[in-house]
C-alpha cells in the first residue's frame, strides 16, 4: 500500500497548491530538499514538504526494521 503524500512541483500554480495544503496561496514556498510547494510561512510553516517528511519516517522505520 502506497500512502505517500503527493509532492507539489515548483511550476504548479500556487493556488492550486495552497488548496491542496490547506493554506493561503501567500503561505506556500519552496521545500529546502526537494523544491516541491509547501507551507513555508504561517503559523503551520514547515521547512520541508510533507512528501519529503514521509520518505525521511518511511526510511528511519525501514531501517530500524532492519537492525
């Protein structure tokens, strides 16, 4: 089963994106891994996009499983 969340390319429009992360289209910036649209200012401003957060926890289990 596959529940990754979905990355936002740079090139997507910025409403579009702030609909789809549930913010202002004034609050959606760059992700600093991979350059995809996040929530980069407010209150629920995030450095990096939640695709970016779910590969990085999807590894640490992967590897903790292996240990």
């Amino acid at each position: 089963m596959n529940d990754a969340p979905r990355r936002l390319p740079p090139d997507m429009d910025r409403a579009s994106a702030a609909m789809i992360l549930g913010c202002q289209p004034r609050q959606v910036g760059f992700c600093v891994r991979c350059r995809g649209l996040t929530v980069r200012y407010g209150a629920h401003a995030k450095l990096i996009c939640p695709w970016c957060h779910w590969k990085e926890t999807a590894t640490q289990k992967n590897g903790a499983k292996q240990d």
